[in-house]
C-alpha cells in the first residue's frame, strides 16, 4: 500500500485530546496504548516502533462507541414511531 501524504496522522496522544475536547470522551494516551495491544481502538499504523492513526480511523472507532439515539432512559434505542 503507498503512502499518502494527503493523510494527517496523529499520535496517542493528538487522538486521546481529539476524542476528549473535540467529542467530549475523555481517554487518554495510556488507555489508547492498552487498546493497541488489548484490541477494541482504532485502527491504527505502524512507522518502525511508531504507532499513527488517521483521523478517518479514530473517527469511525468514535461512532462505533456511540449508542443509538434515544428519547428516554428506557428506550432501548429501537425505531420506534
């Protein structure tokens, strides 16, 4: 796969600030690092020892967190008219 250099790719760190003052979850680096090797963070590239993420990546991690709307405290989230 070639190299994009129209890609931004942040750090542990850039992404653990994004998530948490751009869409309000706080993580931190040490969390994302626990992920890269646990499983269950965004994907994520390597540069020798260094890992890199793409906003696309952490982007789409996000909105895999995120629940389905809801009205109220019971709704399970379901379309209901």
């Amino acid at each position: 796969m070639p190299f994009d250099t129209n890609k931004t790719y942040w750090t542990v760190h850039e992404v653990a600030d994004y998530a948490s003052q751009v869409i309000g979850l706080h993580t931190t680096a040490s969390s994302l690092r626990t992920l890269i090797t646990r499983g269950g963070g965004p994907k994520y590239h390597k540069f020798g020892r260094m890992v890199r993420y793409t906003r696309e990546a952490v982007d789409e991690w996000l909105a895999s967190r995120l629940s389905p709307e809801k009205s109220n405290s019971l709704d399970k989230g379901s379309n209901n008219a």
